[in-house]
C-alpha cells in the first residue's frame, strides 16, 4: 500500500481488496498515467482496508478505487479519502 499524494484516485491491482459486489465495468476505458505508467482502467468500486494507527487501534477505512489487474501494487490518493 503506497499513499501518494500526486494520484488523483485510488487504484489497486487486486481485485480482493473491493467490497463484494460494488466492482462496475466503465462507460468508457481509462488510461491512468503517472506511477501507472499508462495502464488500462476498466472497472472501479470500493475498497476496504484495515488500517493500524499509531495509537494500535485499527481503523477501517472505505474509498472508491479503480481496478487495474496489471498494478502491483495498491496507490492510495489520500485526497480522495
């Protein structure tokens, strides 16, 4: 899980990290660039992560994301939060 500040929406390259039944196909295809380096968008939804804060408790935290199967990793856009 890498937070970057300079991407403008949540991706990540695997399709467990979605709640269960939120994925949806695109109108249109995207191409997300910077980090990506151009890959393809096809479907979004949301994501679920459980998060330790400093203090040890765990937060669950819930955005909108995009699923790009070819990343490997998951970008996290703080902004979007």
């Amino acid at each position: 899980m890498i937070f970057n500040t300079g991407c403008t929406k949540t991706a990540t390259g695997f399709p467990e990290d979605f709640v269960p039944g939120s994925l949806t196909t695109l109108d249109e295809p995207l191409e997300m660039s910077g980090i990506a380096g151009g890959l393809p968008v096809t479907q979004k939804g949301i994501v679920r992560y459980d998060v330790q804060m400093p203090s040890a408790e765990i937060k669950t935290i819930e955005m909108d994301a995009y699923l790009m199967p070819q990343l490997k990793c998951c970008l996290i856009s703080p902004q979007g939060y």
